[in-house]
C-alpha cells in the first residue's frame, strides 16, 4: 500500500489524543509537560503533512515558529516547576488545592 | 417703598444664619444680633405700614412677586409677599412684640446654656412666620404654617435634657401635622377647583361656586383644621399647656402673641371661601365660644402660673375665633392686636416671677409677692385688668369689638349667636375670676413658702424695658377704636375685607358704630362678678385648692384634668395607632420587607456556594475543562456552523 496523507495525520490525531490523556490523567508535572510536547509535536506533523501535500511552504514554516514557542513554554515552565516543587521529594500536581473555592 | 417688604422677611432669616452657623460667637455678640435683626425688620415694617397709610384706601394692596417659583402646563406659583393691611397688622405685632420678647429674653436666658442656639431658634421663627403673613399664596403659607410648627417644636423641646419637655415638643408637633394636612387637603380641593393657590385668583373665583354647598364648606373646614391645630382651639388644644415646658420668652412669643395666633389670620385672610360657607363660619363661632368657657374652667382650677396663662391664651384665641366667625373679621383681629400685648406682658411677668423664685411654677407655693416685686406687681396688674375687660384698658375694646358684633348678629336674626354670645359673656365673667384667682394668690396674701419669698427680687433692666413698653400698650392700646364711635382699626382693615366679591353675612353689616347697651352692660356685669367673686375667696386668704375643690368635686376634677381630654386621646387614638403600628411593623416591615432583602441575599449566598463547587483548586479538572471547551468549539465547526 502506499504511504499517503491520511496515513500520516492518522498518526498525528493519535499522538494527540495520547498527549491529552496523558496531560489529562498523569499526576507529574513533568510528564504533564512531556505531554504537552507531545501534543505541539503531533501538530507539527499534521502542518508538514499538508505542507506537502499541498505542494506549499507555510506549513513548514509555521512549524518553525511552534517549535520556537514550545522551547521558550518549556524553559519558563520547567522554571515555574522547580519552584514550586522545590521542597518536595514526590512531587504531584494534585497537592495544588489552594486555590480552591 | 413696598420692596421694604423683603427687609421684613429676610433680616430675621439673616440673624438666624448668623446665629446658627457662628459657632465661635460669643453671647455678647449673639445678644445683640437677635434683636437687632427683628429691630431693623420692624423699622421696615413701619416703614410699609407708613407707605401703605399713604395710598388711598382700595389702593393699599401691594403684590410684590420675587420670581416664578413653580411652572407646570397651566399651573403657575410665584414666590411673592402680599402687602396689604391685614399682613401689615401681623408684621408689626410679630416684629414688634418679637422685638419687645428677645430684649427680655437677653435677661432672662442670660447664662442658659445654648444660649446662641435660642436666639438662631427665635431668629428662624419669626422668619417662617412672617413669610405665613406675608405669603401671597396658600403654599407659601403652608410653608411658613410647617416652619412655625417647626420652630414651636425645636424651642418647646429647647431643654431636651428633660423628658417631659421633649414629650411635649413631639405632642406640640404632631398636632400640628394633623393641622397642616387640612390645610393640604383645602389646597388639594382649590387646585382641582381653580388650577392655582394664589390668593387673588381663589378669592376672585370662590364667589360663584355654590352658596353653603359641600365642596365649598368642606374646603373652609379643612382650613378650619388647620386653624384649629394651630391656635389649640377645640378639639386639638391638648398641647398647647404641654408647651409650657419651654423657655418663658418662647411661651410668650410663640403660644401667646404669634403663633397662635396664625389660625385667626388664616381665617381671616380666607375670608371669602367662609363667606361662601356659612356652616362653617358657625362652626368657627361655636368652637370659639365654647372652647372659650371650657378654657376658662380649666384655667380657673390650675395651680402652674404658665398653665394658667395658657388656658387663658387659648380662651382669648377662642374670642378671636368667634369674632372673625360671626363675619366681623376686623374684630377678631382687634382682639388679635391687644391680646398680643398683654399676653406677652403677663408671661414676662410669669418670667419674672419665676426667675425671683428660682423658676418655682405652683402659685400655691407664692404668696405676697407685692412687697418684694414691686414692678413685676404693676406690670402685672395692667395687664390683668387689660386681659379681663376693664374700661379703658386695651382689651376692653376689643374684646367689646367681638362680644358686640355677636349680640349685633343675634340681634340681626341669627338666633345661633345667641348661644354665643351668651358663652362668651360667661367666659368675660370667669376669665375675671381666674385671672385675679391667679393675681392674688400669687401677689396678695402671706408667703406661703418663705424661703422662695426671701430670695424673691425684681428683674434686671432688660427684663423691665420690655414689659413697661407693654404695660403701657395695654392700657393706651385699645383707644383706637371706642365702641360706638369710631373703629380705626376697622376702617385700616376695610380694604382687605371688601376687596372680592361675597356672598353670605354682610361683612359691614355690623360695625362698630351698632353699638349695644345691653351686650357691654352684660359684660360688665359678668365681668364685676368674677372679680368679686375672687376678691371674696382669695384676697385675703388663700384657701387650699383641696378645700376649694370639695365644693364641686366632680367639676374641679373635671376642670383639673382638662377634662381628660389627653386620656381620650390616647384611649381613642393613640393606642390603636401605635397598635397597628406595631401591627404593620412586624408583619409588613419585618416579615415582608426585610424578608424579601433577606431572601435575596440568602438565594445569592446558597447559589454561589454551589457554583464554588467548580473551583476544586485541582489543575487536572481544569485542563479536563478546557479541553471539553475546545471540543465544543471544534464540534460546533465541524457540524457546519458559521
């Protein structure tokens, strides 16, 4: 069979979904982030996809740019998290609960 | 000249700003602006009395407008004072009298503490009275009805340490309230009818509705609620022997010589509507006639100096009421003019009285004062033999004036004047009796307390100027009008009343040229009896009031009591009022309206504590929220929408 454009967004849709069960249902905060990663990535596939599929550049070159803000999301965020989890040994996104109403 | 008139008007208004708003001003300084601002307003009043004396007879009418005051479709209502010789009259006795009572007030409030605040009060008084007489519409009027009831209470109230005195200022007010809603309810009724207030129009106008018909009679007695409120005549008259509780100047300007008085204006003034309403003019007659006996028996059973004088000011109010109430409106403002003067006199005499006995009040407690206050004594004495009637003195004349003009009107054919007029022969006789009651025991007799009486002295001289000014406008006052001859104070008052058309009794039909032999010797007669009658008894001794009290024990208990007028009052009216007060308190006030704010803020309370829910504080359930948001949004563009 060949490899076509519906084969590769696929697996995009499915590395998304990964990525927000994952962002959904972890309780680490760093892998919250590795899912959140996952999802900015599976995004830059779909762009590429039809980059080329559609025979034009902007997909690609907007993957420039995502790529670019996912690098400064993480600094500042890996930043916020040692922060806050600085005193901790286990560190869990449920303990949080200040905030509540 | 006639624009002197806002002089009259606004230089009391000015002392009162002064004094109220000076708070670092010393008494000296307060003492003086008082009066000097009444001083300046009656040398303006004589200068208007004398301008008006100027123009011819039917010219003396003088319509100053200060600007349109209210515009509404047709309706229109001008701030303007009214000059004419019926508001001249009034401006003279209160700016002139009122003058004659803060000169003794300076002696006699001398070191009272809110010293200033007196005056800033009795400055604020004759302000709003004078813009009652001078007003040349109802509403103005009822502007400077509501301040002088105002005032009557802050000044009645001026000790307000004392519970009874502020008990009595609160009684004083809310009678006048009463008062000033029949006076609304009259203006209401003239809106409707006339589509204005002003004098002139209503006065022009109220002529050609129905003679003696209900709209017209029921207009002059809610007036005639007003006055009555008032001046205390019957039924409303409970508070004004209350009033008593303030300062003796206030007792002898306010429920003696001005405020009091304003129900006689006003019915004097409103002539023309009780022309068209002969029952109610009656009605203003009966009320004065029989308020004047019920007045006297309860003066003559009193042992307080100033409740007696009170009884006697309304008894002499209640002469008033009968003589503009037998259509002789000139002689119920003659008695007006006179009663001013000596009842003003007999209440600075009170003052000095009391101020010699360290404010003692129960004559029963007095005794041989003459030795001790010489002055005080004649003063005194001229205005007694003034109040009760003596020839020559001021308020024979007019008291004359009004008993005559009833007799003339029985004699005409109104048989009713004949109750009348016997009532108030009656009332001439006991008003000798208890005024000398009153005189004798107080000055006659021995000390029936001496330590009072050691202490005893005349006044200082701002007390004494004042009451001898009076003293002579007691005796001298009445020449103006000498029954059977000439009435100057008819003729000056004339224009006023034959100015609009009329119906009903002839308002020259008597005058004072009919004269009566048989009236003035009734009078007379009633009025030696009185006065021997208390010569007999109190003279020389002074018999316990218990003792005298045992002679007729029903009545005197009926006469101390005011004939329980206030336990009527309160069974009758105030009970079930504050009854369904507490009624309306509790069920609307509580249970409705504090119940509805209350549910308000319970529902917002119990609503946000389930929306608080949301808020778990978990970043999970946020995330998990976010993306239900972006489904959403994405689901709705899948689905086709724009």
């Amino acid at each position: 069979m060949t490899v076509g454009p519906q084969h590769f967004l696929i697996v995009s849709a499915i590395l998304f979904a990964l990525g927000t069960i994952g962002v959904l249902i972890r309780r680490d905060p760093l892998i919250i982030f590795m899912s959140i990663e996952l999802m900015l990535n599976s995004v830059n596939l779909t762009f590429v996809t039809f980059s080329r599929y559609l025979g034009s550049a902007d997909g690609q070159i907007f993957v420039f740019i995502i790529m670019t803000v996912a690098a400064a999301e993480v600094v500042v965020g890996l930043a916020l998290i040692v922060s806050i989890f600085q005193s901790r040994q286990q560190i869990d996104v449920d303990e949080l609960d200040e905030m509540r109403g | 000249m006639q624009n002197l008139v806002w002089g009259i008007l606004l230089l009391p208004l000015a002392g009162f700003l002064i004094n109220s708003l000076g708070q670092r001003l010393r008494p000296r300084l307060v003492q003086w602006i008082g009066p000097a601002s009444v001083f300046l307003a009656f040398l303006c009043a004589v200068a208007d009395f004398a301008w008006l004396q100027g123009q011819t007879s039917v010219a003396r009418h003088a319509d100053v407008i200060g600007w349109r005051w209210a515009l509404a479709g047709t309706f229109h209502l001008d701030f303007g004072l009214l000059l004419d010789p019926l508001s001249s009259t009034m401006t003279l006795i209160i700016t002139g009298v009122g003058f004659l009572i803060l000169v003794y007030s300076v002696g006699y409030m001398h070191g009272e503490p809110g010293f200033r605040r007196f005056f800033a009060e009795m400055d604020l008084f004759i302000f709003t009275m004078l813009l009652l007489v001078l007003a040349d519409n109802y509403l103005w009027l009822l502007v400077g009805w509501a301040g002088v009831g105002l005032t009557s209470y802050l000044l009645i109230g001026y000790y307000f340490e004392r519970p009874s005195a502020v008990a009595a200022a609160r009684k004083a007010f809310v009678m006048n309230v009463i008062g000033d809603w029949g006076i609304m309810i009259a203006l209401f009724m003239m809106f409707i009818l006339f589509h204005t207030v002003s004098y002139s129009t209503v006065f022009s106008s109220v002529h050609t509705m129905p003679y003696a018909g209900v709209t017209v009679t029921v207009m002059a007695l809610m007036l005639l609620v007003g006055a009555v409120a008032k001046s205390a005549q019957l039924p409303l008259f409970t508070w004004l022997p209350d009033a008593m509780e303030g300062p003796t100047p206030v007792s002898a300007l306010i429920h003696a010589a001005t405020m009091v008085t304003a129900g006689v204006y006003l019915i004097a003034r409103s002539y023309p509507i009780y022309q068209q309403a002969p029952g109610a003019l009656h009605t203003v007659a009966f009320i004065g006639a029989i308020g004047a006996t019920l007045a006297a028996t309860m003066g003559l059973a009193n042992n307080d100096i100033k409740r007696v004088l009170a009884f006697s000011t309304m008894s002499q109010i209640a002469y008033m009421f009968v003589g503009v109430g037998v259509a002789v409106y000139s002689a119920g403002m003659f008695h007006l003019l006179e009663h001013a003067f000596f009842k003003a006199l007999l209440f600075m005499g009170a003052g000095a009285v009391m101020h010699a006995l360290s404010d003692e009040l129960n004559i029963q407690k007095m005794g041989g004062l003459r030795r001790k206050l010489t002055f005080t004594y004649w003063t005194f004495l001229a205005g007694v033999l003034a109040i009760i009637g003596t020839p020559g003195f001021s308020g024979f004349f007019s008291k004359e004036d009004v008993i005559g003009a009833a007799y003339a009107r029985a004699v005409q054919g109104d048989s009713w004047m004949w109750v009348v007029w016997a009532l108030v022969v009656i009332t001439a006789g006991l008003t000798a009796l208890y005024m000398f009651r009153l005189f004798f025991l107080v000055f006659h007799g021995e000390p029936r307390d001496q330590a009072l009486y050691d202490h005893a002295h005349d006044p200082g001289t701002a007390m004494k100027v004042p009451m001898a000014v009076l003293a002579v406008l007691s005796v001298i006052g009445g020449w103006i009008a000498i029954p059977g001859t000439y009435n100057l104070m008819e003729q000056w008052l004339s224009p006023v009343f034959h100015r609009y058309p009329v119906n009903g009794p002839r308002v020259d039909a008597v005058t004072a040229q009919t004269f009566s032999v048989v009236s003035l010797g009734a009078t007379l007669l009633a009025t030696l009896i009185g006065f021997l009658i208390a010569w007999q008894i109190y003279y020389r001794r002074s018999p316990a009031p218990e003792r005298m009290g045992a002679m007729a024990p029903a009545l005197y208990r009926l006469f101390l009591n005011r004939y329980y007028a206030d336990e009527i009052y309160d069974t009758l009216l105030v009970r079930p009022i504050k009854f369904f007060g507490n009624l309306v308190n509790r069920f609307v006030e509580q249970d409705t309206i504090d119940g509805t704010v209350d549910a308000v803020g319970f529902i917002t309370r119990w609503l946000s504590g389930r929306v608080r829910g949301v808020q778990t504080g978990y970043v999970r359930n946020y995330a998990l929220s976010i993306l239900f948001g972006a489904v959403v949004v994405v689901g709705f563009y899948i689905v086709g929408g724009r």
